[in-house]
C-alpha cells in the first residue's frame, strides 16, 4: 500500500542466505483484541496513514 501511495512498482524477494535463523517468516498484526476488549475502533484508515506517512 504504501508503494501505491508513492507511485511505484515495486517486487519483493527473498534471498535464502540472507535470512536468520531467528528471523519471522511471517509476521501479522492484529487489533482484535484490543477491540474485542476495550471496544476500540480506529478513526483512520490505515490506506490514510500510509499516504499521510508518505507525505
């Protein structure tokens, strides 16, 4: 998302030798939790804070 904001086309690639063993092959977030127990509910949307960010 953010590259759309910026414009470009990028490709991602993995390089085998390049990883650790310690890194995270995938890494997800998630709110909720913090929904489900405080009834949060962002008041941005995400698409907006890349965009905002790239600015």
């Amino acid at each position: 998302m953010l590259a759309e904001a910026a414009g470009v086309k990028i490709t991602l690639r993995s390089t085998a030798e390049l990883q650790r063993r310690t890194d995270i092959p995938l890494l997800l977030g998630s709110a909720g939790k913090i929904r489900r127990d405080t009834g949060w509910e962002p008041q941005i949307p995400f698409r907006q804070t890349l965009a905002d960010l790239f600015a």
